[in-house]
C-alpha cells in the first residue's frame, strides 16, 4: 500500500455503535442510533466510508472516511487496480457486481485479507448490464 490519506475527507461527530476496536479499516454503516457507525453486514449494501482509528466502546468517537483515498481491508478474491469496489458481508472491500453500491475504486491490486488503497466516492449503484 503506497499511498497517504492526507487527502481523506474523515465525517465530523460520529461515534462507535459498539466496540470496533478490531474493524480499523472496515466499510461502516449508519447504526440504529443516530450519529453511531458499526460494520456493514450487508454485500453491496450503502456505506458510510471506511473506519479509520479502532474505538473499543460505543460512544468512542470513530474516524470515518467518507471520501478521497482510504486504506481498506479486502475480502474473498481480493481486489485489482480499477475494479469498482463494494462491501462483502463483513464490511471488507470486493469486486462490486450488479446492482451493488459502488463504493469507490481499487487503486493497486492486493490480495484477500491485506490492505490497499480504494478511492472512496460512494459513486452510486451499478446499473444491471443489459440481457
């Protein structure tokens, strides 16, 4: 992982649904109370960003990045530079298949379980290719 996110762009004001003391680097999702983040659990569903420092408690202030390059974990099959990427279940980077929330795009190829740059721009859903 060769990049530095000094570019990132971290939401003020939010906090920790729980403890996320391991999930440093996770896609997160809105929790059910207001202003609180906790890891996505749905593949493809809509994300907040990426979660940037390791609350241990919920109420602990979570560094979320929302936009511009983030360092993400990948899940199963790992990533190439230039797919579109969206969450797994488990809120780790994957290639993002139909009708999935675009999170961001790979910028370098890493493989499953290691961490690498996305570019974080919550670009929408992915259209259905055409039959």
């Amino acid at each position: 992982m060769g990049n530095t996110y000094e570019n990132a762009t971290i939401a003020a004001g939010l906090e920790a649904g729980g403890d996320l003391s391991t999930k440093q680097y996770y896609f997160m999702k809105a929790h059910t109370t207001p202003n609180q983040v906790t890891t996505n659990g749905t593949a493809g569903g809509p994300v907040v960003g990426v979660l940037m420092n390791e609350p241990s408690a919920a109420g602990d202030a979570a560094d979320v990045c929302v936009r511009g390059v983030a360092p993400v974990i990948a899940g199963s099959g790992g990533l190439t530079a230039g797919q579109a990427v969206m969450s797994d279940n488990a809120g780790k980077a994957v290639l993002c298949t139909q009708a999935k929330f675009i999170v961001g795009t790979a910028l370098e190829t890493f493989s499953a379980a290691a961490v690498g740059s996305v570019l974080i721009d919550r670009a929408g859903y992915k259209k259905l290719d055409p039959a």
